[in-house]
C-alpha cells in the first residue's frame, strides 16, 4: 500500500496536484432517471444536463504544495433527454438552452467558482452570492467530485450532500469513494408513518469510481440510487437513479499563477465579488404557478365526499389530493372552505384538515370548533378520532388536547373520546422515544392520576380505555387492582387492556393475578373477564402447570365456558400458535387429555385462519364466540391482525357483549351473573386504536323502549376518512437536483353493527358490516425548477367484509350459524411517467392494470358448516319480524 500512496506524491502532495499554467478541459454530465423499482433504464423518465469544464491551478500556497486553489468553469451547457425519444415525445425539441434555462440561470451556472483544495478536501467553496440555489447546488454537486483523499480509511467529510461518513479504497491509479447516504446529515423536512408496515422502506447507495493520471483527475464516474418500496406491497415502489461523468479530454497552455502569501488575498486580486460558501447544499423551495386555491380545489372533488359515497375509492383518492392542498395552505383559507360547508359535507373536511398535521390546520380546527356546544359533537369526535389516527402525531397535538380536556366541554362523550385519544397519541410519541417529553409525561401523569381518584363507574371506564390506548408500563398496576376486584364490564375493560401489551411486560404477578381470576381462587368471577384471564396466560408463553391447570378445568366450568375453553384449546392447535408446543406436551397427560373433558357440547367456538398470506405481509382473521347457558350472546369477538417479519398492525376488532338478558326470555342466568344489568353495546378497535364503545341498550328499560321502537337498521360504529400512509423525503441529489419522494395512503370507512332478536322465532342475530375503500398515492420527482421529471404510482381497492352470526335459541344445544364473507372486489394499479417544462410543455407514458379479486366465504370450523346447514334449513320457511 505504501508504494501505491508515494505513486501519486509528485512534490509534497497527499491530494490531486495540478500542474501550473496548465488548462485542464474536461466534458462533464449530470443525468437523473426516475422509473419503477425492477425497470431497466432505457424506457426511464428523466434528463441529461452537459457540459464542458474548464480547470486551472490559480494559485498554490508557497509553505505548503497541498494547499491549492483552483476555478473551475461550466461552459457549452446542454439539456436533453436522458433517452431517445422520437421528435413528437421530446420536450426540449427546437428549445435553446437558454430557452429551456432561461437566461438568468444559464448565466448563472456559466459564472465560475473557485475551491480552496487542502490535501485533496475542498476547504472552502467559493462563488457569486444572489445565484439561484438551484445552479449554485449544481456547482456544488460538479465542486464535490473534485474532493478526494489517496489512502485508504473512513472519514466524516462535508460535500453537496451534506457531512457525510465516506470510506475510500485506494488501488494504484483507481480511488474508490463510497458515500454511506443513511448517515448524511444535512438541513431537510420530511415524516414517515406511525407504523412500519403502512410505510416505506428505503435503500440508498453511493458510490464514485476515480482514475488518475500524473496525480491528477483523468475521469469519474459517480453514481447514487434512492430506491423506496410499499413495505405492504414491495412490488410497489420507485427508484431514483442519478449519475455523473467527468472526463479529461485535453490539457493546454493555460494562464499563469497568481503571486500571494494569502488565500484572501489571491480572491480578492481574482474577483472582489466572491464568497465563501459551504460546499452543503442549500434549501431550495419551489413555488406552484398555476395551482388552484383550497377552496377552489375543495369545489372540484366536493361531489365525492357526500357521506353515502364514502366506501368509494374516489373519495379516498380526493382525501388525499385535499390532505396536500391543506398542508401548503394558512390558516384563513383553512378557515374559509370549513365556515362555508354544509353540515352533511363538514365531518369529511374535518377528517382532512386534521390529518393534514400542519401547525396551520392544528390552529384552524381550535379555533373553529367549541367544545362548550354540544350541537357540534359529531365535528368534535371526527377532530378527535383523526388525531387518534395521526400518522406522525407531535406533542404540540397532545399539549392542544390535554388543554382542552381540563376545560369545560359540554358533551360526556366528547369528553370520553377526548381521553381516550389523548391514550392513542401518548403511545405513538413514546414509541418514537418521546415519552420524556414534558406534555407526554403531564399527560400520562393526569390519567393515571385521575383514574387513581375515580369513584364513579363512568369515569373509571374513560380512562381505563385511555389506558388500553396508552399502553404504559407503569399502568400494569393499577390495571390488575380493576381486573381483579372489580364487578362486569370493569373488571373486563381491565383485563382485555392488559391483553394488548406484548407479552414481554406481563410479570409473575400478571401471570399470577390472571390465574386466580381465571380459577376464582379469591372470589366469583363473571365468564367474559376469565376467559380473558386465560388468553392472557396462553398467550404469554405459558408454564406447563399452568396449561395444565387451564386443560384439568374444562369440564367443571359452565357449560358454554367449557365449550369455549375447549374451541380456544384447539385453535392454539390448528393454527400452532406460540404455546402449542406447551399444549401438546400436557395432551400426553391422560389426565388432562380424556373424552370426558374434550366432548362436551355447546355452541360457543374459537377459531383463526388466513385472509391473505403474501411474500411481504400476511394478515389473520380470528373470530371467538362465548354465549351464555340460555343461548343468548355474552361477547363475539372478531379480530384483523396484518403482519410482516418484524412488525404488526391490529387493523381491526369489533366486540359485541351483551348481558343481563335473561329475563327477556324467561331464563336462568348463570353463576356469578345473576345480577348483572340488561346491556348490550360495540366496542371497535381500528388501526391500533381504541374507539369510544357504543351502547345500544342499558338496563331493562331502555331494552323494552328499543325494542318496541327500533326499526333494525344497523348501528354506525365508524365512518370516515383515515390517512393511514404518510410518507415524505426530500433528496439532496449529488448532481445538485432536489429530488423528493411521497406516498400517501388513505381509507374511506363505514362500519356498522347491529343486534336484532324476534322473540317469536326465539332468533337473535348481529351482522358487522365493513365497507372500505383503499387509495394510494405516490409521487418520485427531481425537480430541478427549469425541468421536472418524475412517476406517479396509484393503486385503488373497494371491499366489503361482512360477519353474520344467527343464534336459534328455541332448543338446546340452539343453533348458531356465522358467516364471514368477502365480496368480489376491483383492484387497479396505475403508473405515469413525466417530463415537464415550466412553459408546460409535458411528456408522459402511462399504463394501468385492473384484476377483480375473487369473493370469498372464509372458512370456520366444521360445527359451524353442519349448524348453517339446519338453521338456513329451519329457517327457510319462517320469515321474522326483526326489532
């Protein structure tokens, strides 16, 4: 290695050394291509920028031959396409350069600039001050190929893209300079989504290739590569690729040195007019000519936001077209287009300006609503569940909320859903490290504060639900105190809170607690928070005593807890769920494992299976059903999970529970819920976050007065707008081009439940209906303000999953029968490459893709297929009068 250093130290040089009175001609080129993730780059959007550089030595420090000053000098620039096109698809056909540059950016960029070069680094950068950032970061990114080191190691260095680690790999006359890009560290906005697998993955590399000849430059070859992929779907992505070139063409008689002990001396004989510079890029912002205003645009997708079109993937493609006009809009204009729309058309614009997590929107919406009017809450619970949902929440949205929770709001469910939110955003800031800052810890402290001092029922549920959004570590506590020794839908609330948290937080004592509860050692529980006891213990990788004393307990359990202990059991089987192995090894016990205990009958199951099962993300549906001895329903339960390699997503769950309804059909309630009252309500889970349950009757009363006046119609539960992918980076190119990649993904939603029972036909149904619509947006551009390349990628989806499940209790065991069905749904991907001029003249090629997707019946269990058969058998000659 020593010979190859000393090979390039003619004089005293560690650098690339120029000889005096010399020119130095070399041709140099920028190209930039844009193009999905596997194209080759022959058919790529993009553009060429050319030129010929002029480099002479001006002068060399007389103490030291590795301080030197030299100008460099862009001259003969040319723009075209970075590929054939034919004449009619060229839009720089029959354009000048300065036509397409302009002139005050042609003369620009023409203007030379001077680098102080020490041992081969720039030093400092020198140039005309008032340029436009855009040719100035292209001087830098030409400036920035001249820094090179001739021995081997890593450094941290500074050049166009920023300060940077970079690691040299020096062999005879070839300098190899790999730029590690995921370390450079450089002025830059930019936000990713919440979680990993709404969002996108990147992978960037940098690498340029130098030859040398008499220890200076004779050519370069520098290439970078920005790919970014839908971590959902990787096949979805985009690449940006750029490339420079920079080669020694001649060497001429040149001008000579200029004399002086002093660098500022030799500028200031050169031209007064230079500044020094850093060789980082500058920001660059650019301005929108011809874009409507909000409200303008607010007019042109208006249509598509009338609530009975929001299962539609229109409206979802508007919300998120709406989303970038918000974020680029003030807060008067914001305020404009929400004080003028009508009542029907509001909740959509609230559930755009809040995702648009602009401080500008922040202020709009607080302004606009008031929480002291309760006329408003439908607005005020759209507000609230878009900030649950927020894909990068900070804790200025916190702060805003807590605020409002300490004063006075007018309605008990807005109040509710207030705490309930604030529990969503304190989780999504500590999972990116921010549960030190001081509003989460002030939040956190009034939760847990408050529920410490809670005596009223209502109020411990709100901030318990808080707590099952939160997630803290710390709530484990008092989370047990409510599970253990708390009465109904506390004690439960508490128990399927702690259900949430990974297993990995679940002490002895929460193994321990869950198992007396599970075994009533210390008092009588009710069946839906043992069972949940027990999906905690089997799901925190249980001990062998413990599933053995879960197996040994079947068959002295009510009758439906035992069936649905046994259903539970066997799915941890069928699907070899984490503790399976644990299971098998106690069935080898026959003890445990006997006929006796693994046939009783019942009509309450457990099941989980496969909706999709994909290279990059898979995603499982499981349903659980638990009725009580009198055939009437205590919890269904249905669960959507979506998963990678290394992340999940709980995408949704919808609950129905009811109890205390014995008396309407004259039955006998079983042990420990003698006194529970008449309930029945809907509790949602969606994309990670706890919604406000729904109640569709308390107490006897109110059941009676339903009944007589309900007309069956379904429930809402959720509807709305979500943002659900939300990604933007900007790209400071090497060549000196900004480039910026963004993808947004957005849901059009409408769940809705209901409960019907016909005490003439002793039936009782619940159908959960969800409708959604999926839209996903990205746009990969190099946007270099005289020319604009770039791809946009759509994909759209429409659904409808629908879960029915019909109880016949007229005999027992009574027939049950659920559904779980998908519709066929239409599935379209779009892709359009662009080459544009500010003139607007504009090149594109685009291609689409549209499949319909099969519908589907999932599949459940055996019993559930016989038991369809006889109801839908019995059921075909009686048509029911439904509440």
């Amino acid at each position: 290695i020593q010979n190859t250093v000393f090979a390039f130290q003619t004089g005293h040089t560690t650098g690339p050394s120029l000889n005096n009175d010399k020119l130095y001609k070399f041709a140099y080129s920028a190209e930039v291509y844009v193009d999905h993730v596997k194209a080759s780059l022959q058919k790529s959007a993009g553009y060429r920028i050319s030129s010929g550089v002029d480099v002479n030595l001006l002068w060399r420090n007389p103490d030291n031959d590795d301080d030197q000053l030299i100008k460099i000098m862009i001259k003969d620039v040319q723009v075209e396409n970075v590929n054939e096109r034919p004449a009619a698809k060229n839009i720089f056909r029959g354009k000048s350069t300065e036509k397409i540059l302009g002139k005050e950016y042609l003369e620009a960029l023409q203007r030379p600039i001077v680098l102080e070069l020490v041992r081969g680094k720039v030093k400092t950068f020198y140039s005309y001050q008032n340029e436009p950032a855009i040719t100035q970061n292209i001087k830098r990114g030409l400036a920035s190929l001249f820094q090179l080191q001739l021995h081997s190691g890593s450094t941290r260095e500074v050049d166009v893209s920023g300060k940077c680690n970079t690691t040299y790999h020096v062999r005879q006359d070839q300098v190899t300079k790999v730029k590690d890009l995921d370390s450079c560290e450089i002025a830059k906005e930019g936000f990713t989504s919440h979680n990993p697998i709404l969002d996108i993955g990147k992978k960037v590399t940098s690498a340029t290739i130098y030859v040398l000849e008499d220890s200076f430059i004779k050519s370069v070859k520098a290439e970078e590569n920005y790919v970014f992929l839908l971590n959902f779907r990787r096949k979805t992505g985009a690449k940006i690729v750029s490339k420079q070139r920079l080669e020694l063409k001649s060497v001429q008689a040149g001008p000579g040195l200029i004399a002086g002990k002093q660098v500022s001396g030799v500028i200031k004989t050169l031209d007064s007019s230079y500044v020094a510079m850093s060789l980082e890029a500058e920001p660059v912002k650019s301005k929108c000519k011809k874009c409507p205003s909000l409200s303008e645009h607010w007019k042109s997708i208006r249509e598509h936001m009338h609530p009975e079109k929001l299962s539609k993937a229109e409206a979802a493609k508007s919300f998120l077209s709406f989303i970038k006009s918000i974020r680029k809009a003030t807060k008067e204009e914001i305020l404009q287009v929400i004080r003028s729309e009508n009542k029907e058309l509001l909740p959509q614009v609230v559930d755009a300006v809040t995702s648009a997590q602009t401080p500008e929107s922040l202020e709009a919406m607080l302004e606009f609503l008031d929480f002291k009017d309760a006329s408003t809450s439908v607005l005020q619970e759209r507000f609230l569940y878009a900030c649950g949902f927020a894909s990068h929440p900070n804790e200025m949205l916190l702060k805003s909320l807590t605020d409002k929770f300490k004063g006075d709001i007018a309605n008990e469910e807005i109040r509710e859903t207030l705490v309930i939110v604030m529990g969503a955003l304190i989780r999504k800031l500590c999972d990116r490290g921010g549960c030190k800052l001081p509003f989460v810890v002030e939040a956190k402290r009034l939760i847990l504060n408050r529920l410490e001092k809670s005596k009223k029922g209502d109020n411990v549920r709100m901030y318990l639900l808080a707590l099952k959004n939160a997630l803290l570590p710390e709530a484990i506590p008092l989370l047990l105190k409510y599970a253990e020794s708390e009465e109904g839908h506390i004690s439960n609330l508490a128990a399927t809170a702690l259900q949430r948290y990974d297993p990995s937080f679940l002490t002895k004592e929460v193994k321990e607690t869950m198992n007396r509860i599970y075994h009533q050692n210390r008092k009588v529980h009710e069946k839906t928070v043992r069972t949940t006891a027990a999906a905690i213990i089997l799901n925190s990788n249980p001990s062998y005593m413990e599933v053995k004393n879960i197996l040994l307990s079947i068959g002295e359990l009510p009758m439906e807890m035992n069936k649905y202990m046994l259903a539970m059991i066997q799915d941890i089987l069928h699907f070899e769920m984490p503790s399976s192995k644990t299971v098998r090894k106690v069935l080898k016990d026959m003890s445990a494992h006997n006929y006796d205990r693994f046939s009783k009958t019942g009509s309450s199951s457990a099941y989980s299976g496969y909706i999709t099962r994909g290279p990059d993300v898979s995603s499982t549906y499981s349903l659980d059903i638990l009725y009580s001895g009198s055939g009437i329903l205590r919890r269904s339960n249905m669960n959507i999970h979506i998963f990678d390699r290394k992340a999940e997503l709980h995408a949704s769950q919808v609950v129905i529970e009811a109890q205390g309804l014995e008396s309407i059909i004259a039955a006998t309630p079983d042990e420990g819920e003698e006194n529970l009252e008449s309930f029945a309500g809907m509790s949602a889970i969606l994309f990670d976050v706890q919604l406000r349950p729904v109640t569709f009757f308390q107490g006897y009363g109110d059941l009676m007065s339903k009944m007589l006046s309900a007309t069956g119609d379904p429930m809402n539960v959720v509807k709305g707008l979500i943002l659900l992918t939300d990604y933007s980076q900007e790209i400071q190119l090497q060549a000196g081009p900004m480039a910026s990649a963004e993808f947004l993904g957005g849901l059009a939603i409408d769940i809705s439940g209901g409960m019907e029972f016909s005490l003439w036909y002793r039936e009782s149904k619940t159908n959960v209906k969800n409708r959604v619509a999926v839209f996903l947006a990205g746009n990969t551009e190099v946007d270099s303000f005289f020319v604009k390349s770039g791809m946009e990628t759509t994909l759209e989806l429409e659904t409808a999953l629908d879960f029915i499940s019909t109880v016949q209790f007229s005999q027992y065991p009574f027939l049950v029968c659920m559904q779980m069905d998908r519709i066929e749904s239409p599935f379209r991907s779009h892709v359009t490459k662009y080459e544009s001029l500010p003139s607007g003249r504009r090149y594109t090629a685009s291609r689409g893709k549209a499949v319909m997707l099969a519908g589907n019946e999932y599949p459940l269990h055996q019993e559930n297929s016989d038991m369809c058969r006889k109801v839908f058998g019995a059921k075909s000659d009686s048509a029911g009068s439904w509440f």
